[in-house]
C-alpha cells in the first residue's frame, strides 16, 4: 500500500516541469504529471508549476481546463502549491499581455518599474522575510535564507492578510503568499537547493 503523499503536478504545456517533478520526488512524495482534469481527482496535494508568459498559460489552462479545476481546488480548500507563474495566473489580472488572470483572489501583476540600475527580469538569489510563526516556514531564516527568482513581473494583492513572503528588489514587493491551505511563490523552491526543498517539505508535512 502507497503511504506517500499523492502529489498532482498540472502538466499544462508549459513550464519547467521535470526540475518541479524531481523536487517532489525527491523528497518522498508520490509525485506524477497530470494532464487533464480528472487525473487530479484523488491526489492529496495540486502543484501549479509555470514560468514563461501568462498570455500563453492562460490559454492553454483554459483550453486544458484547469482553468476551472485550479480554481474548484483552492476554493475546496485543498492543498495547494502554485510556483512563480502559478503564483502569478491566480490573480485577477496581469499588466504583462493585459491578461486576464483565475481571479482566485484580488489584485493585480505589475511590471517592476525600479532605478535602471537594476536590471530586469530579477533573476538570482534573493532573501525573503516572513513573521515569526508564519505557516510553511518552520526551520527557515526569515531575511537571510535565500532562494532563486526569476521574473519581470511582481505580485500586487488587494488583501494584505495574504502576504506570507516578502522580498526587495529596488523595493518590498510580495514574494510567496498564503491562504488556508493554498501557497504560493514567486520565486522557484526547486532552483532554490536545500531551503527550497525545505519550504516543500514542510508543506508536504501538512498533507
């Protein structure tokens, strides 16, 4: 009998899927690649992988239909992991493309408009910080571990109670946010070596 945790990880057409897989695997979950919506049906836990252009994700999550089916899981208040892109799509709208978004909860995606001496996409090892006690992040460092972002686009939620991470990049923006049992990242957990393995198993924990 199969005791590991049952993780579904949304092979959409898109995405930096197998680095994600891996992850997962590597840290004990029965982690698989689904590519409709029906095949999540009996896992324990959604990941939302993504990186690219939301044009393109929104498309094809609506062509798939998950669309729909992300949405239906996080308002089930089912486990929920949704990286950089998958952070991103659950929002109501992004500047990149003037793309309609999940709209799963309130608020924007803005393009980073900071000094020029900083370049764009952020890209690299940033700190994020989060309260003491904040869920997920039991045996994290807050301001001092790091983890791996690449993106041109941030995060701009309407509610601020969502905010688990936060990071600066020519400015404090939201980097990972946290809603019952739904989390989100901008930045990578599977880029991110030791802590980012750390953050999933944590979650992983709560399965």
């Amino acid at each position: 009998m199969n005791t590991r945790p049952r993780v579904a990880v949304i092979d959409y057409g898109m995405g930096n899927l197998h680095s994600v897989l891996r992850a997962w695997q590597h840290i004990g979950a029965d982690a698989q690649l689904v590519h409709t919506p029906p095949e999540i049906r009996d896992a324990d836990a959604l990941v939302f992988p993504g990186q690219g252009a939301i044009v393109d994700a929104m498309r094809l999550l609506r062509r798939t239909g998950f669309d729909q089916a992300i949405c239906d899981w996080v308002g089930e208040d089912r486990p929920f992991f949704g990286v950089c892109l998958g952070f991103q799509a659950l929002f109501e709208h992004s500047e990149e493309g003037d793309t309609e978004g999940l709209g799963v909860f309130k608020g924007s995606v803005r393009r980073f408009q900071v000094d020029p001496g900083l370049k764009i996409p952020h890209m690299g090892w940033n700190a994020v910080s989060f309260e003491p006690g904040a869920p997920y992040t039991e045996g994290l460092v807050s301001g001092e571990d790091q983890f791996y972002f690449v993106h041109s686009y941030y995060v701009e939620p309407a509610t601020s109670s969502l905010k688990l991470f936060e990071t600066d990049y020519g400015g404090k923006f939201v980097s990972g946010i946290c809603s019952g049992r739904c989390i989100a990242t901008q930045f990578h957990p599977e880029k991110s070596q030791a802590k980012g393995l750390h953050l999933y198993r944590n979650f992983l924990t709560t399965l």
